[in-house]
C-alpha cells in the first residue's frame, strides 16, 4: 500500500479509490472562464484540477480562482520558484513542480518551506521530453530507467528538507515507456503515482494510448491518481477517465453500457441508437449495465446479465431485465420507455 496525501478535502493513495484529474486548459487569467470550466469539470467527476502558473499575473489569477473554485487546485510551475511560493500563498491544494527546473536548492527549499507550512502537497513531475541532459547522456534517450532515476534524485531533495508529503509522475508520449517507468518505481518506492501517457496526439489514439497506459498499471494494482491527457475538451478527458476506471472493475458508479457489434441479423439502426443511448446515460451515476442489442433472437441471452437492456427487430424492439422480456414495443418507442424504466431504478 503507498502513502496517503491529501489535496485540499481529496485522498490520494493509502488505499484510497483512484481519483481523477484534469488540466485546464483556460488561460489562468481569465477567472470567470477558469470557474466556468471547473463547474464544468466538477460536473462531469474531475476530483482535483490543475491550472497553468507561468507568470505573476497568473498567480494573481490563480489566487482569484481559488477563493471561488468547486475542486482543490493544482498550480503547474515551471521555472520560476517564486510563482510556486505565489500559488501556495493564494490557496493552491498541491504544487506541481520539476526540482530539476526552478534553480538551485535553496530555491526548492524555499517551496518546500511555504508548503510544509501550509501543509500543501507536492508532485514531482517527470517528462520524458524534458529530462536532465546528464541522464539523456547516460541513457541515451528518455528511457523507463532514467524517468525513474530523475524522480529518486527530485524525491532525495525533497527528503533532505524533511518533505515527505510529495505524490510522483513520470510520463511519456510512449505508452511501454511510461508503464514501465511506473512498475519499475513500485518495485522500489511507496509513494503516491499520479500515471497518465502524455502528448498522446488527436483524440482517437490519445484515447487508446491513455487506456493501454493506464489501464495496464490499473489492473497491475498501480495508480493513486490518473490524467487522461487530450487534445479536445478537459469535460473529455474526465469521461474517458471514468471509462478507464469502470473497464478496470475500480469505479461503481455510472453506467456500463454493452451492445453487439452488429451483424447480417441486425434490422435496425443499432450505431445510432448505442450513440443515442450512450449520451442519454452520459450523467447517470447508477451502478447498472445496460445492454443494447441488435438482434431479438439472441439478444437477450447474450445480455442476460444486463440488469436491463433493448434489443430491435423489424418494426419494434423489446425490453429485457435479466435476459427475460419485460416489454415489447414499436422500435420508435424503445428508448423513451428504457430511460423511463432506468429513471424508476
């Protein structure tokens, strides 16, 4: 089991359940979009948020939101120790910081400094694509060996101010890479592991590349906080976050949706109705699995563990709960009276 710390009202590790993150992708300055944003995200079932600090007018921003904000939030620091000093005075829950970036150590002592005071976390953050030359000698380029040797030297400076209270990524844009950098740190450290692939492209691959790289280290035992990093929405990001978790059998809540890929049976337009389906139950937070099938024949014994689902044939569907029918229909009333039923659950 890895060690616990707490971000504003949020347990990661310890034992904890996996908690979800998003980034903003706001300019920190803008406080009202910032908010808006972060209601967006709290909606969807982001647990903690990070914002970009990258100058003192962000800080100043940061600082605005925090006062307002619905989630704790994370400032991201890169560079500048002050702008991490900046966050921790106006309200950040953890700091995100790179040791090997703002300068020498008596500027992470200084960070460290205001955030034992505060009582504020701090993730170490190490990117493949921004390692120390000195390892990429060593390494030849950003191996799972040299990411993990970045976070023992970021974690031993840490430790030699007597700061414990520290969460670690290490994260590339190759999905091995990262998984590997992960176990390889699990063998060795217990320390919270904030897992997540980066720069993962347009948002098809970026999905697949998130739930291989996650996903693997999830069913591992791995992963105290998870990121699904992409290029579209950060509302997106927290979907696909969720999805991840319920594929990996560690998050209840929310609907489980099954359907078949279709065949020469299938009658009706099954894609579209799964779609439809799909975005009707987006919000649901009832543990159920919902089975959406294209064919009244065999249908329902394939879903029979469904705790409700429809199958269409020509003209008109049927509702099954438990693979035994429960209602038969025209096929243009089939959703409507599956949410009805849904709802009643």
């Amino acid at each position: 089991m890895t060690r616990q710390i707490h971000v504003g009202g949020v347990t990661i590790g310890g034992g904890a359940p996996v908690v979800i993150q998003s980034m903003l992708n706001t300019k920190t300055t803008d406080v009202a979009g910032s908010l808006a944003q972060i209601r967006a995200l709290k909606t969807a079932g982001c647990q903690i948020a990070r914002l970009s600090v990258q100058n003192m007018e962000a800080a100043r921003g940061f600082a605005d939101i925090c006062k307002e904000s619905e989630l704790p939030l994370v400032a991201d620091i890169h560079f500048d120790y002050k702008l991490a000093i900046a966050a921790a005075e106006g309200g950040a829950s953890k700091i995100r910081i790179n040791p090997g970036n703002i300068g020498g150590e008596d500027r992470v002592k200084a960070v460290v400094d205001v955030c034992k005071d505060k009582k504020i976390p701090i993730r170490i953050g190490v990117n493949g694509g921004s390692l120390d030359k000195r390892l990429l000698e060593k390494y030849g380029h950003p191996t799972a060996e040299a990411l993990v040797e970045s976070a023992f030297e970021h974690l031993a400076l840490l430790e030699k101010f007597d700061f414990y209270d520290t969460c670690v990524s290490m994260k590339s844009s190759t999905v091995p890479t990262m998984v590997a950098a992960a176990r390889l740190f699990r063998e060795k450290c217990d320390y919270p592991l904030h897992i997540g692939v980066t720069e993962t492209g347009p948002v098809k691959m970026g999905m697949i590349k998130s739930a291989m790289g996650i996903g693997a280290l999830l069913l591992d035992g791995i992963g105290d906080t998870i990121r699904v990093s992409l290029t579209d929405d950060p509302v997106q990001e927290v979907y696909a976050a969720k999805d991840i978790l319920k594929a990996a059998g560690l998050r209840k809540e929310g609907v489980n949706i099954i359907s078949c890929p279709t065949c020469g049976r299938t009658q009706i337009d099954l894609i579209g109705l799964v779609n439809r389906v799909d975005a009707a139950l987006k919000d649901c937070q009832k543990p159920i699995t919902v089975a959406v099938m294209g064919c009244i024949v065999n249908g329902p014994g394939e879903a029979r563990e469904a705790d409700i689902g429809i199958a269409g044939g020509d003209g008109f569907g049927m509702i099954f709960e438990k693979g035994v029918q429960v209602e038969k229909l025209p096929y243009d009333q089939l959703l409507d009276a599956l949410l009805i039923r849904i709802e009643r659950m």
